[in-house]
C-alpha cells in the first residue's frame, strides 16, 4: 500500500476518542493514520467534508441524529468516504440503522486494537465487516420469524443459502480465512458473499425495521 | 421596552376594548347583539399595566387547546410539527387578550382581517364576543420567551379601534332603526357586566405573570392598579347583572328569589373562570411534573446499585487488574440487559412489567449461563442468539450442556475470550460455543476432558440432540450442540408457572 489509510474519529465522549487514536497509534501500524477527530454531528460533516479522510470511525449514539445523521449528510456527497460504525449500542434497530444509512460495517468498541486496526484496512479496500453481532442482526432481520414479510424482489429481499451459511459462520466467530477453509471457497468469493449481503441489508425494503426490532422481543 | 411600555398603556381604550372585543360573559351567550354599552366608568380601570417583564419563566403548558387545531405536538417549543406558531394569545403588542393577535400569528394572516372578522362575527348575534371571551378563557398566554411578533404599530392600533368603532356605529344605526328599544335594556346591564369580566379576566393574565415576577424576583405583593382593577372587574360584573335582574324579573314572581342565586352563582363563576382555569392547567403541569421525577428517581436509583457500587468496588481494588476486569465486565453487561435487553429500559414499560416471563425464554436463559460463566472465569464470553422461544426440559438439557461447554472453554483453552453463537431455525436449537485457544485432539483426550465431554454428549443425546467436538492442537475448539424444538407452539414464551413471580413489584 503506498500511503496509509486516514482515520477520522467521531465520538461524543473525548476519552474515548483519545483512547482509540492512542491504541492505533500504540500499534505502529504504518498502514492507518488517524487525521482527525470530531465530538458532535456538525463539527464532524464540516471536518469530514474538508479533510475528506478514507475511513471515519462513527460512534451510533451522539446527541442531534447521532451517526445515522452524519452519514444522511455526508455520504450521498462524499461517496469515497468509508464509514465504520463502532458502537455500545445494543440495540438491533439503531445497528441496522446505521448499516442502511451506508456504514459498510459494524463493529463493538470492546474490540482489540489490533482488530480494529484490521477492519479499517478491510473497510477501506472495499470490504464489509461483520462482527458476529452484526450477522446475528442481519440474519434475524431476514428470517420468516415475526410474520411472513413480502418478498417484492427475491434478487434483494432474500438471502441465497450460500451467504446465509457465511452469514452464520461470521456470527459463530469465524474469520474469513476459516470460513473459506470450511466452506471450500476462496476468501475472495467469502468477501463477495459478505459485500452481497451488505448490500441486501442496505437496498431490501422487505421488513420495516422498527416493526422487526420489536418481534425480536416476542418471537 | 421603556418606548413600548408606553404605546400599550397609552394605545389601550377602554370603549374600544367593550365595543370591539369584550368577551362576553357566559350569562347570556345567546343575546343577539354584542354588549355595547357605553363605559363612563371604564377609563379609571384601565390605568396603568403593571410593567411586562421579560423575567417570567417559560410557560410550562406545551399543549394548546384550540378549537382550529390540536397542536400538542412535542417539537419545538412554540411551534407545531409543521413549523407552525402555536396559538397562544400575544403576551405583548395586544389591544385587548391579544387573542386577535395570537390568531393572526397562527394562520399567518393580517392581524387585520382578524379582527375585522370578529367585529363581523359580533354582528351575527354576538357570535365574534362569544368567540373572543372563549378563546381568551382557553388559549393559553405566549411564553415570554416566545418569539415576538412584529410591534404594534401606533397605526395598526389606531386601525384596531377604528374596525371597532365601525362596528359599534353599525350597531347604533341598527338600534337607530327600531330595534334597539326593545333590547337596550337587556343590552346595557349584561354589557355592563361583560366590560367587568373582561378587567377581570385580564387582571388575570396580569396576575400570572406578576406571580411569576414575584418568583423570580422574591417581591411579594400585587400592585395597588391591580387590586382597583379587580375589585372594579367585580363590582360591574355584579353591579350589571343586578341592574339586569332589577330591571327584567318581575319581582313579584315566587322563583325570583331561585333568580337571585342563580344570577348570583353565575357571577361568582365569571369572576373565578381565570382561577378555575389556571388552577386545572396548574394541576396538569404537576402531574406531568411527577412523572417526571418518578422516572428520574427510577433511573438514578439503578445507577447507584449498579453503576455507581461498582465504580466503588474497582477503586478499592484498583490493583487487582483481574478483579476490575471481572467486575467491569458483569457491570457492563448488567447494564447492557437493563438498557437493551427484553426486559430492558429501552423496550418500555410494558415489557418491564413481566420480567417472569421473559426469563423462560430461551435466549435470556442462554444469556444468563454466559454471564455467570464470564463472571466466574472472567473470561469474556460474548454471546449472539438469533430467534428465541420459550423454554421446555430439552432446551433445559441445552442451556446446561452449553454452559459445560463455555466452562471447558475458559478453563482450559487459555484464552480470552469464547464465543457463543446460537440460532433457532427449521425446528432444530443450535448453540456453537467456540474458542482460538490451545485446542486438543478429540481422539487423544484426558481423562478429566473426556468426562466432561461424555456429560455434554450424554446428555445432549438423552434428549434427542446431538453434540459435536471440532478441535485439533493449535486451532481452537468448537462445540456444536443441537436438540430438536418442538413445533409453533412453543413458539412464543410460555405462560409462567409460578405466577406469584409476576406479582412482584418493584
């Protein structure tokens, strides 16, 4: 790679902003470098639009529309711009959320340095990251529990059995290289699954994501 | 505000303010022409205003009733969802209640054409005063931080009195024509008395904003204007309606003393609406207000149990890594069940009111086993479940062989962390529990291992599942355990058992 990736950090909480530029920092990686930082939604698309980094690393939470809302403004104008949520939150709806306002991938802030370091270079090249969390909210949103959905177009609303099995591997903890040995495939064709369901996630208008958050409850 | 200060006082006239806007009183809302008595006495009440003041605290009333629309909504303070003005009556720049002004803001009209229509209204049996003195009883004031209008003008004043003092002509010439002998009579004293609840209804107003200066300027007290206006208020309120008993009941008649008290209770009641309003609107803010800081209490009360005893824990055991590794890792799943789990704060009261049933789900249970094994080998065991049901003995058999699993896995993997996947999909339970430790050769096993093993595999296969052990040295181990699920009904969680569990309440 000939120059690093540029990071931007967007966080309400400053200790945490800190704590992440220091752990990427503290691992003397040389292919990331984080270019700046930002702690409210508007310091963050006004930044974002002038330094214009590769990856911005978004917090879900923040007051005033929180990622969801940054992404809204930034990402039809800036399409280059990679934005990895990195999140507390629990809840499946704020997640999907994120990912359909076009987050290419979800990951916890409990995650090691090192991981992390890993998927921003991944995000970056193009490639979605699922954390097993992640795939266990995208394989409950595009199950039959809660109510036959309508399936309007099969090619966006439903899950072909190869990615479901991929799915459900990321979500038990594999990494791509075990998933591809398991699975007899090339990690290649394993990133092409997991970017297909990505885009499912995002484009598919099969289930109405507040109605679906709350039947998780009682299926 | 000095400058304003003055155009109000001095902008006000008292017959402008009878002819054009009085409300009238409740007593006689079917009388068919506006009170339109002249005022002699009028000009001594409408002296000086006690000064506006811009030290108020907001008004707490979000909600408007309006007979044009129910702006209840919860966006931006003054405003309706639809960027709207509120309709609240204008707290300054008014002739009279400031409802023409506050209507005229609302519909984003000429405040103009407002009151044009109300002195057209008036003509039509009264109908305009009915509908002014309603909705000065019912709209509540603008909050003083509430954007102003544009200033009253000294033109826009003069244009006010000149549509009332229209109106009033054409009334005259109406009386003029013939009719007036007839109900002049009528007319004079219950205008009389329309004129004094106005002074009273506006004192009102007055006395609100000047309890609200008397709070945040700790002067107590109303001004001596206010009381004269008050008691004036009072005085033609009873004053007109005797005069109109006097005048109209044959006092020879056996009911005429019912008469009295009626007309008596009535103008007990013009005089306190402004009290009986405020005091229902008061009690609407309070119980809002205790709403409020129940939830508030619930909340901070939670943190302290938990949050809080835990960040005294780890201080006092700030050397002891492990330990504060373990306790804030059980913290922050704690917190995590509470803030967003099916029980949780963010899936409202509703849930939160069975917490018994929701701990025979399966996904809870799986959930649970976790943590403890987490919090016992503080080893971080995340686990992702898709699907739920309710619990029965098989899923029973799963949860423990699971949680064998997980403990095997922090025991002897030497790792960190274990991951726990597990899905309920075509009738079938699968929980995957797996480790990136040590792992070992399944065929070539301890005996300690191998005893454990046989317990999950035994037990798995008593209930009709099966277990399977993927691990070679070097390469971690996973445990895939699969029992069968009974079909739809069990579906959704059972009812609960022992339902004395569901009367508990916090």
């Amino acid at each position: 790679m000939s120059h690093p990736v540029t990071v931007f950090v967007v966080d309400d909480h400053a200790l945490f902003r800190t704590g992440v530029k220091a752990e990427l920092a503290g691992l003397d990686d040389d292919r990331i470098a984080v270019v700046g930082e930002a702690g409210s939604v508007g310091e963050a698309v006004v930044r974002i639009t002038s330094d214009q980094p590769d990856v911005v690393l978004l917090d879900v939470h923040m007051p005033d529309g929180g990622g969801r809302a940054v992404l809204d403004q930034i990402h039809a104008k800036l399409p280059d711009v990679v934005f990895l949520a990195l999140s507390v939150s629990d809840a499946a709806e704020d997640v999907i959320a994120v990912i359909r306002a076009g987050a290419r991938g979800y990951v916890t802030k409990t995650i090691s340095g090192r991981e992390l370091a890993d998927a921003i270079v991944r995000v970056s090249a193009g490639d979605a990251v699922f954390s097993p969390r992640l795939a266990g909210f995208v394989l409950d949103a595009f199950s039959d529990r809660g109510g036959p959905a309508p399936v309007t177009d099969p090619e966006l609303d439903l899950l072909s059995p190869r990615e479901r099995e991929v799915l459900k591997l990321l979500a038990r903890g594999y990494a791509y290289k075990e998933i591809a040995a398991q699975l007899f495939i090339s990690i290649k064709t394993v990133e092409t699954h997991v970017s297909s369901v990505l885009r499912k996630t995002q484009k598919s208008n099969r289930y109405e994501l507040s109605r679906w958050a709350s039947d998780r409850r009682l299926v | 505000m000095p400058v304003l200060r003055r155009a109000c006082r001095t902008g006000r006239s008292p017959l402008a303010d009878a002819a054009a806007q009085a409300p009238t009183a409740p007593v006689a809302p079917t009388q068919p022409r506006p009170p339109a008595g002249p005022s002699p006495t009028a000009p001594g009440f409408g002296g000086p205003v006690p000064a506006d003041t811009d030290s108020r605290p907001t008004n707490p009333i979000p909600v408007v009733a309006s007979p044009i629309e129910p702006a209840n909504t919860p966006t931006a303070p003054g405003f309706t969802a639809d960027g709207v003005p509120k309709l609240t009556r204008r707290r300054d720049y008014r002739v009279l209640g400031g409802v023409a002004g506050g209507i005229a803001d609302h519909l984003r009209v000429k405040v103009l054409w407002v009151r044009v229509a109300f002195v057209l209204l008036a003509l039509l049996s009264g109908a305009g005063v009915l509908a002014y003195g309603l909705l000065w009883i019912f709209v509540p004031q603008a909050a003083p931080d509430a954007p102003a209008a544009q200033p009253a003008s000294p033109v826009e004043r003069r244009q006010a009195l000149g549509i009332a003092a229209v109106g009033l002509a054409i009334l005259i010439v109406v009386a003029a024509l013939g009719l007036g002998d007839s109900l002049g009579v009528v007319l004079g004293p219950l205008g009389l008395a329309a004129i004094g609840a106005a002074f009273i209804w506006r004192e009102a107003d007055d006395a609100r904003r000047a309890r609200w200066r008397r709070s945040a300027a700790g002067i107590v007290g109303p001004s001596r204007a206010s009381w004269w206006r008050l008691i004036g208020g009072c005085v033609l309120v009873v004053g007109g309606l005797s005069v109109f008993a006097l005048g109209q009941v044959d006092f020879t008649a056996v009911q005429s003393a019912l008469l009295a008290v009626v007309l008596t209770l009535v103008g007990v009641a013009v005089i306190t609406i402004p009290w009986w309003v405020r005091l229902v609107r008061d009690l609407g803010d309070e119980r809002q207000g205790r709403i409020r800081e129940k939830e508030r209490a619930e909340i901070a009360a939670h943190l302290h149990d938990s949050v809080l005893q835990t960040l005294a824990l780890i201080q006092r055991q700030a050397g002891d890594s492990k330990e504060v590794q373990r306790l804030a890792r059980s913290q922050e799943r704690q917190l995590r069940t509470w803030l967003y789990g099916p029980a949780g704060y963010a899936a409202g009261h509703g849930a939160a009111d069975s917490p018994a049933a929701v701990d025979q789900t399966f996904a809870a249970s799986l959930a649970e086993a976790a943590g403890d094994v987490e919090d016992t080998y503080n080893k971080s065991v995340t686990p992702v479940i898709v699907g739920d049901t309710g619990m029965d003995q098989h899923l029973n058999a799963l949860v423990a062989a699971s949680r064998e699993a997980m403990v095997n896995a922090a025991k002897h993997a030497q790792v960190e962390e274990i991951s726990v996947y597990a899905e309920i999909e075509d009738g079938t339970a699968s929980v995957f529990v797996r480790d990136r430790g040590i792992g070992f050769d399944p065929a070539v096993v301890g005996s300690d291992r191998r005893g454990l093993a046989e317990s999950i595999r035994g037990r798995m296969e008593r209930h009709g599942g099966t277990a399977t052990v993927r691990s070679s040295p070097g390469n971690g181990t996973e445990i895939e355990l699969t029992v069968p699920v009974r079909p739809d009904e069990s579906e959704r969680p059972t009812p609960v058992m022992n339902s004395q569990q569901g009367d508990v309440t916090k």
